[in-house]
C-alpha cells in the first residue's frame, strides 16, 4: 500500500514548515500567491489528499457550496446553465470545494421555502445560476450566515453579489454588425420582462439601433417566452425582417428551424444571429453566429466572491461583468456584396 502524503512531507521537500502548507493549502492569508501556488502544485505532484472530514472538524467549514438553479432553466445535456454549473464544479474542485446542486420549483420560490441544503447544513456558502423570484432572493440573502452570489443574473439591490456576462455590450455589438452587414430590417426575439440578462441585450440591441439612425417600433421585437416559464412559444411574423437577433443560441436554433420549415434559406434569405456560444454543433445544423459567453472566467469569478465572503478575506460588494467576443460564422448575409453585384 502506498505511503499516506502527510503535510510534513511536503513541508520537508519544499523546506517550509508544516504551518505554511497548511495555509496554503486551505487558502488562508500569511503566504504568498507564489509560495501558494508552488506548495499546491508539489503537493499534487506528490498525491496528497486532504482528509475532508477532518478538515471540517477542524475549521468549523462544510467545504461545500450550493449551487441553486431555478427549475425552468434546467435543461440537462444541452443547456447553458448545465455548461456553466459544470464550469463552476471545476472552479470549486482547484480550491478543494465541492459543488452541491439544488433545483428550486416555482412552489417553491412562491412559499420562500428554505433550501434543503440550508436546512441540513450541508453547506458554507449559495450560488445562485438564473434568475430567482426576487422577494425570493431577499429572503434567501437575509437567512443568517448563509453568503451568496448571483450568478448570470443581477439585482437593483447593491448589497447582492453578482457575476454576470457583458449582455448589454454584446448585443450592441452583434447588431452593430449585422448593421454593417447591411442590415437595417432588424427583429429582436426575446422576453425583455423574462430575465435581467435578456433585458440588458435588448438594450444592447435598442441602442444599436438608434446609433445607426434606425428606428425603433413595436414590430422590431418578438416575445419568445412567458415569464417564468422555461417552454419557447411564438410565431415569426407575416412580413420577414432581412434578419433576427435572438436573445441566445436555443431561440437562434429555434428561429432558423421555422424560417426553414416555411422554405427560407439562412442566410441567404435572411441572416441570424444567437448568443452565448454554448449550443453543441450536433443540435444546429448551421454554425451560428453568435456573442461567446466566457464561462470559465464567469464561473471562476463567482467561486472566487463566495470564497472571500465565507472566509471574510479581501472582500468586496460588487457586480462583476465579465467581457466576451463576437464569433462570425454562417448565418449572416453581407447584403452590401448582394447590393455592389447587382450593380
């Protein structure tokens, strides 16, 4: 049987005593980023394998994090937030955490009933992925020595923690394009009243509009959904627009599917564009123009908020946007070549 890496191993490699790898290994203040780093590092290198359970006797810490996503955002397998709660896993295991996944129903919600994950006490801190109830979130944030931050969502409330894309910016940007592109006939898909993100690319999408001297009219925006309600329902309008720019990658796959089912090609009749790059090729059958949604740093970011909030280190109230870039790809049409060939 192989021998058991115990702290002063690595202690006596590294030629630092046994309470620097132990703060280094738990994260705590008195050693440098550059030590830290080095001891984590040799002490993979070497096998060592914290005991979970005597950890948390010791520190008072469960070494666990919640991860509450609303039941209408659940969509295993092919879902943004399933991505991003992977992502998150991953953050958490570097910083020897693990990730403990509740779903939350609209009763739920409704009734404010307490996580069971609360109630057991099974974990140190929440991460909230999708957008709660409000009155919700203020009764979860009120709950006593229970931090939490929103992730990909965001309240008016200053005193919440939130880490969310740059939706507002990369919507502008992807409209400004299909402007570019030529493009003035532009319809937006999306429930600005359904989440604060899809409201902020709207916006990014009104004001692109207006920048370009183009104006804006009721007929320029398409409901995808009810609010709170995961089921995408609507119709493409009577007269087409030379161009859709959906609210994410699922409704851009769903508007392509229905423009081809009534005999339009993409792009060549009319040009798409999603958000989030998310969506597996297997689902499109187009690669879809789109705003990529960095996940990792997203993920990174809120594991990192939550880790000082627990441990009261460093900390800061505030709401991060994480940037992310434009990916062209086959769905748009440069309708300034169509127009310069036709001369």
């Amino acid at each position: 049987m192989a021998k058991a890496i115990k702290l002063a191993d690595i202690a006596e490699v590294l030629k630092v005593s046994k309470v620097t790898v132990s703060k280094a290994l738990s994260d705590k203040d008195g050693v440098s980023d550059e030590l830290r780093a080095k001891i984590k590092k040799v002490a993979a290198e070497m096998g060592y394998r914290q005991n979970s359970i005597a950890r948390s006797l010791r520190d008072g810490y469960t070494y666990n994090i919640g991860v509450l996503i609303p039941e209408r955002f659940v969509e295993m397998y092919h879902s943004f937030y399933w991505d991003l709660y992977q992502n998150v896993l991953n953050a958490l295991t570097k910083k020897s955490y693990y990730g403990i996944m509740e779903i939350i129903s609209k009763e739920d919600e409704e009734k404010k009933s307490i996580p069971r994950m609360i109630q057991d006490s099974k974990v140190d801190g929440i991460i909230v992925m999708g957008e709660l109830k409000r009155g919700y979130v203020e009764y979860l944030s009120n709950l006593d020595d229970v931090p939490l931050v929103l992730l990909d969502s965001y309240d008016k409330h200053s005193n919440y923690d939130t880490v969310t894309s740059d939706n507002y910016y990369g919507m502008y940007l992807l409209t400004d394009y299909l402007i570019e592109m030529g493009h003035k006939d532009i319809v937006f898909v999306g429930n600005p009243h359904a989440t604060s993100s899809i409201q902020d690319r709207f916006l990014g999408f009104a004001k692109a509009l207006l920048e370009n001297d183009i104006e804006y009219s009721p007929n320029r925006y398409i409901s995808d959904r009810e609010i709170e309600k995961k089921e995408l329902e609507f119709e493409l309008p009577e007269e087409m627009p030379t161009a859709f720019a959906c609210n994410c990658d699922s409704v851009a796959h769903l508007v392509i599917k229905k423009l081809q089912d009534k005999g339009y090609r993409v792009p060549e009749d009319i040009s798409v564009i999603g958000f989030d790059n998310y969506l597996i090729s297997e689902k499109s059958d187009l690669a879809i123009t789109t705003f990529e949604v960095d996940m990792k740093t997203m993920a990174e970011t809120a594991v990192e908020v939550i880790l000082k909030k627990i441990h009261k280190v460093d900390y800061k109230p505030a709401r991060r946007i994480i940037s992310g870039k434009i990916i062209i790809r086959d769905t748009v049409k440069d309708l300034n070549k169509s127009e310069q060939d036709n001369l």
